[in-house]
C-alpha cells in the first residue's frame, strides 16, 4: 500500500470532491465510536460555509466512499462540517478567514501578540495591536488562534444602527 497513512489517503481521496463543490478540505479524522467508526470529513472557505453546503458535500462523499472500499465493509457514521472556533490559524486563508477578528499569536521567539486582523496575504498577516499595525511573516509564527468575543466591536456597530431606525 505504500507509507501514507489512512488519513492521508482519505484527505488525497476526498480533496477533489470537495473541491468541486467550491470548499477547501481542511481535515479527516477517524475515531472509533463504539463497533462503528466516526468519520469527521471539516470543510471550509472564504465566506464561510452554509448548511446547504455541508449538506451538498456529505452527499457527494458519501456517494464516493459507497462507490469505493476507502473505508473498508464496517459501519461507520458520516459527519461533515466546518472548523470550530478554536481551529488554529495555520495557513495563510486561515488568517484570511479571520479578518476583522480577534486573534492570538503565537511567535518562534516565544512570545504572544493578540490583535485584530486587518489583513492576510500568502507572506504574511497584519494585525491591529492596540490601534497600532504589525506585520508579522508566517515564517515567524508558530500558530494563532481566534479569541472567543461575547461582543465584538462590529456587533455593536449594527446594535448602534438597530437602534437608530427604530
């Protein structure tokens, strides 16, 4: 079979069917869940990703791994969706995904940078720290993650604009 590992050969298998549904794959993971297996097929874009999408995309892999022996004769259960929140940041349409969230960087000399992405390019990402810009190359990042905001600045924004027309 050659030295790819199961997941590798699911992610080369899957790739091309999520691709045309217009979706980046970014994950797979088999889990053992009880005698069945999990089969969690994460899925992402520019935009972000509707349900009609996750649906569209389980029908196409789904439709693939019956007409293939991928995931051998057991049973396993299908779950197709997006990355959660605490996804890291670690291509550069991550960070574009981010845009105007707030995020935490974590760089090679060890130290953190929270702040708010301003933008993304394949070389790098600019942040906002504390109303001050800072360009930092991905070469010198270990990972970034979003942080979690009960209210962002955008949605009090739109409450101030709510508020307004009533």
């Amino acid at each position: 079979m050659g030295s790819a590992s199961p997941r590798d050969h699911l992610m080369k298998l899957l790739e091309p069917v999520v691709s045309a549904e217009g979706l980046d794959l970014e994950d797979v993971k088999v889990t053992q869940a009880g005698k069945r297996r999990l089969l969690r097929v994460i899925v992402d874009r520019d935009g972000g990703v509707s349900l009609d999408d996750v649906a569209e995309v389980s029908q196409a892999v789904s439709t693939l791994l019956d007409d293939t022996d991928a995931m051998g004769q057991s049973a396993y259960t299908l779950e197709v969706s997006s990355p959660g929140v605490d996804r890291p940041l670690t291509e550069p349409r991550h960070w574009r995904r981010a845009a105007k969230r707030l995020v935490k960087a974590e760089l090679r000399d060890g130290t953190v940078v929270e702040g708010r992405v301003r933008s993304a390019d394949e070389s790098g990402v600019e942040l906002d720290v504390d109303g001050t810009g800072r360009r930092l190359d991905y070469q010198d990042l270990t990972r970034g993650r979003v942080q979690v905001e009960f209210r962002r600045i955008d949605d009090a924004d739109d409450a101030d604009v709510d508020g307004d027309e009533g």
